[in-house]
C-alpha cells in the first residue's frame, strides 16, 4: 500500500511532465495576452513587423490572425515565440 505523502509526490510529478509538453504561447492567444505574460516578445513581434502590436484592438486579435494579416506562418511564429520563453 502506497503511502499518502508518496502518493501525492508521484500525482504532483505527472502534472509537472504534463505542463512540460504544453505549449507556453498558442495562436489562439490573443496579443493583449501574449504581451501580459511575456512583455519580452514585444521587440521579437516588432522585428517581425507585427508593429500593430500597440493598437488597442490588437489587444483582442490573435497571434494567428496578426500572423496571417501580415503573410507570416501562424504555427512557425508560435514556435520561435516559445523557443525564446524556454531560452529564460
């Protein structure tokens, strides 16, 4: 019989590896909250010439609707974007 303290170490490690494989930044995300939890990105947008970033309706759009408004592949941006969270 497992004891609890066992039990509950082993059930807090497979949440950890499972918010291991999950994405930091999706494209469903909208920019307002892309730029609340990382304000980094901003300069990394910017240089992609996402430069609407600032707009206040942009606040609401989502990184795959800027992406595709801007002719740049949704799913490769998410990628670089989370590449340099995991570099932090």
């Amino acid at each position: 019989m497992m004891k609890k303290k066992q039990y509950k170490n082993k059930k807090l490690k497979t949440k950890a590896k499972k918010n291991q494989n999950k994405p930091l930044i999706n494209k469903k995300m909208s920019f307002g909250e892309i730029l609340n939890r990382h304000p980094e990105l901003a300069e990394t947008l910017m240089k992609k010439g996402m430069n609407c970033i600032g707009c206040g309706m942009a606040m609401f759009e989502t990184l795959e609707q800027g992406a595709i408004m801007h002719g740049i592949n949704p799913n490769k941006l998410v990628e670089e974007l989370n590449k340099k969270i995991k570099k932090r």
